[in-house]
C-alpha cells in the first residue's frame, strides 16, 4: 500500500472563525490524476483520516471536506461516513450523469452537505445546483469581474457561496460584501500592511518583554522580576502552569515555583506562547497556525538529532507579521534574537531555515517541497498530525 500524507485547509466564515477544514492528501506511487488511483487515494484517506488517525485529531469538532470522485460517488462512498461531521466535495472533472445526479440527491435528502467545487455555471450541472449546499468559486482563476457573474447568478438558489484562493485581506473585504459566507486560502495567514501603522501601547509593551525572554543573556533572577512585575502575565503564566495540560501533582503558587518547575527553556517557550496569544485580536486559526509551524519545525529537529529549543521559536516567530500586521523583518528587528534564527526566518538559511521551509510548505500543501534532510515523507506527515493536536491542547488553555 502506498504512503499517504494528510494534510487539512482552513475554512472560514464570515467572521474568520473555523467553519471546516478541507483535507489534503498526496500518495506516494500513486498518480492522483488516473480515475482509478484518484478513487483508490479517497478511499484511503477515509481509512486514514477517519478510522486510524481519528477525524478530531485533524479537524477538532469541525467539518471535513473531503473530495470525491465520480467512481467515489456511485460507490455510495460516502454513505460510508458520519454525515455530520463531512462535507462532500464533488469535483469540477466528475462526469454528471443521472445517475451521479441521483445518488448525490440521495445523499442530500439523508441529511449530508454537497459542495460544488471549482465551480462554473452550465447545463450540466444546473441539477446539482437544485439541491447543493455549498458552491466554491476560484476566484483567483475567475478574476473578479467573472466572480462577481457568478455570485449574481446564484443569488436566487438556496445555498452558501464559499470563495477559495482569497490571497489578501482586500479580496477578502470585496467577496465579503458580495455576499460570500465561506472563504478559504492563506490571506488570513498574511499581514494586513496599512502605511504608517504603527504598534499600540499594549503592543510595544509586549514586544519589551519579549525583547528580555529571549535575551540569551536572561538569567532566572532577571525573568522572574520582569513576570512578577506583570500582573496580567503572572496570573496567566501560574493558570497555565496549573492546567490540565501539564498534570503537576501538587499546585504551583509563586512565579519562583513556576520558573524552577519549568526550566529557562521552557519558560521562555511558554512566555512567548502567552505574550504572543495577547499581542492582536487577530481570529484564532493565526495563533494556531503560529503554534503548529513552530511544534513542528521543533519535532523535525529532534527527528534528526538537531537541538530543538531554536527551532520551536524559528516556527512559532514566522508567523510575528501576520499577528501584528507588520512586515517580518520589522517585527524581528524588535528581538534580540541570534543571527541563525533571524536568518532562519527571514532567508531560509541553515538547518533551522530548512525546517521551516518544509513546515511553511506543508501548511501551503505544496507538496513536491515537503522534504526535509533525509526524513520520509510518512514522518513528516507524523509531526504534523502531532503539531495540529499539541497546538489544540496550548490554545484550548491559554
């Protein structure tokens, strides 16, 4: 059987919360473009995704869309899965006939969601638009003008419009007021740049004392004043500690506990990790998203034997522009961070650049760049399954 990576899109509603994801998947020896492998890779995604790994290890309580193909849908496929917690995909190259017709309105009437992908408006598929839940217009290859024809077509049936490959926050704006409900592609995971934009108070504030946790030079002494003298971050740094997620026996009471219990390592992860969740009240897929690069470049390291304290904060640090919405190298200028990690970030460069390039493609599932020194692509797909469900633990405490 061949190898298969699992890989998951968000998708957004109106108000940039999670409504679903849609799952990515990518067989080694398998051709995804021949009708029998195609069907053969959904099926094995199903026996992946929702037998083995558990679907809420990848999508939490969300939905999953998960594409189907035309053998997939007069399979009855699936028929096979709970219809509450997937989405099915039909794709643009699936050959409607009565009979596909059919067994999607079937399919439908049991209660589960039909979306139309890749969509464009014929004769052909009029009847499926008749019962449909969901259409997905590429507005990258429609262009606006074509995207704005097709959202008015559509304006009489009664379903929702989800736009997919929205790559600024300006598109996300003129679709929004069209009247999309759904929106999916990475402009959430960009900066909103605004010429003259400057930090806030609380902002600048957090950033200091991000300046001093990553100090190499910090001492213990020198960090538990600077978290003791933070009332806000004092409180949040002893109920994390105290959480469920790390199961201490015996409460911890006092920043000089909690420092001691922690380690300097893992303390300065931690204050990163809070002061970061507090610096935007950007939607919180941002902050996953940020927590997932830098877990994963941190597991990538340790799976060749590299030190991985650098690696976590590489990652996690990636992604500083879309929480503040301004540019990368603005917002690292801020820290005191070693030339390997800023390097890292901004060039790509070393071993710790190399990691996050496979982590930054995987989250963009360009999957011919998901290599990383002489790891298999089944270990890869591991630390990113372990990321997602490690980053739902953090935010699911912070």
């Amino acid at each position: 059987m061949a190898d298969f990576i699992i890989g998951r899109q968000q998708i957004l509603d109106r108000q940039l919360n999670i409504y679903a994801y849609e799952l990515l998947f990518r067989g080694q020896g398998l051709d995804l473009t021949d009708k029998e492998e195609a069907t053969q890779a959904t099926n094995q995604i199903i026996t992946d995704a929702i037998l083995e790994i558990g679907i809420n290890n990848i999508v939490d309580e969300h939905k999953a869309f998960i594409n189907f193909t035309t053998q997939n849908i007069l399979e009855k496929t699936p028929l096979s899965l709970p219809k509450d917690r997937i989405v099915i995909e039909v794709l643009e190259n699936v050959k409607i006939d009565l009979r596909v017709i059919n067994n999607l309105r079937e399919m439908s009437q049991q209660g589960y969601l039909i979306a139309l992908d890749d969509f464009v408006f014929t004769e052909e598929w009029k009847p499926l638009v008749e019962f449909a839940n969901i259409i997905k217009l590429d507005v990258l290859e429609m262009g606006e003008a074509n995207t704005r024809e097709a959202i008015a077509q559509l304006k009489p049936y009664n379903l929702k419009i989800l736009a997919e490959k929205v790559e600024t926050h300006s598109e996300y704006e003129y679709l929004r007021e069209l009247g999309c409900d759904y929106f999916q592609g990475f402009f959430f995971s960009k900066p909103n740049l605004v010429e003259g934009k400057r930090m806030g108070v609380n902002q600048l504030a957090a950033v200091r004392l991000l300046t001093t946790i990553n100090n190499p030079n910090a001492e213990f002494d020198q960090l538990t004043k600077v978290i003791s003298e933070d009332i806000g971050l004092s409180y949040k740094l002893l109920h994390y500690i105290n959480s469920a997620f790390f199961s201490i026996p015996s409460k911890i009471e006092s920043i000089n506990q909690a420092v001691t219990y922690l380690g300097m390592n893992e303390l300065k992860r931690w204050i990163n990790i809070l002061m970061l969740s507090s610096l935007s009240d950007k939607p919180m897929v941002v902050m996953q998203n940020a927590l997932i690069r830098g877990k994963m470049c941190e597991l990538l390291a340790k799976i060749v034997g590299q030190k991985t304290e650098n690696f976590f904060l590489i990652g996690m640090l990636s992604a500083l522009d879309s929480i503040l919405d301004i540019s990368l190298e603005e917002a690292l200028e801020q820290l005191p961070l070693g030339d390997d990690i800023s390097n890292a970030i901004l060039h790509h460069s070393g071993v710790g650049g190399e990691a996050l390039i496979c982590v930054l493609s995987y989250e963009r599932w360009d999957t011919d760049a998901i290599t990383f020194a002489n790891v298999d692509q089944a270990s890869i797909g591991n630390a990113y399954i372990e990321s997602i469900n490690w980053a739902k633990q953090v935010m699911s405490h912070v």
